[in-house]
C-alpha cells in the first residue's frame, strides 16, 4: 500500500476538533495498530480531556506547540517532540498554535482487555 498525504481527503477528529488524515486505519491491518494520521488543530483548539481505556497512543509533533494534559501534569509539546500516552491515562491538547501532528494508536491487550481482532 502506498498513499500520499495530499491525496488523502482530511476528515473531522473523533474529538469534535480539528482535521486528520488518515494514513492507516485499524481495518486496513491485521496488526494491534487502529490508526494512524497526520492531525491539524487549528490555534485555539482544544481536544477535550479524555482517555482511552484500551489503547495507547502516540504523538509526534511537526508543526506548532500544544499543552498536553496528561492525568493533571502540563506538558509544551513543540515541532520534534514525541509523546506517548499510556492506556487509561487521562489527556487534553490545546493548541497554542496551529499544530500538525502524527497521531498513532495501537490497541493494548492483556488477560483482562484481550485483542480486538
């Protein structure tokens, strides 16, 4: 498979803000992995606190700087920077800029929380 980001029609965040495009979605691999896309958060934009209880997420930042909220602890992520979000942890994004991100999932399994596939 092979895709170029501009030929990717960008598409409305499960959070209600910003764009993304994605690259690879969960049914396009039989890997833990559900998504992965280049996200744009105009400045200003907040993605609500959240958490995802059965998967991990990851961030690497482009373009801009954001305050990531992870479980209450503040964190300014810049162009260069990469965060990972562990499974259950509560998080936000602020965009103090406009921001362009890598985004990542990948679904968590344990004996409790088996695989989604």
């Amino acid at each position: 498979m092979l895709k170029h980001l501009d030929q990717i029609v960008p598409r409305p965040t499960s959070h209600g803000v910003g764009l993304k495009r994605v690259l690879l979605s969960g049914d396009e691999t039989e890997t833990a992995v559900t998504q992965i896309a280049v996200t744009r958060l105009a400045e200003g934009e907040v993605a609500a606190e959240h958490r995802h209880e059965s998967m991990e997420e990851y961030f690497y930042f482009l373009k801009g700087e954001a305050a990531v909220c992870v479980d209450g602890r503040e964190l300014l992520c810049r162009e260069g920077d990469f965060l990972q979000v562990e499974c259950g942890r509560s998080h936000s994004v602020l965009a103090k800029s406009e921001v362009e991100m890598l985004t990542v999932g990948v679904a968590y399994a344990s004996p409790e929380n088996p695989p989604l596939r």
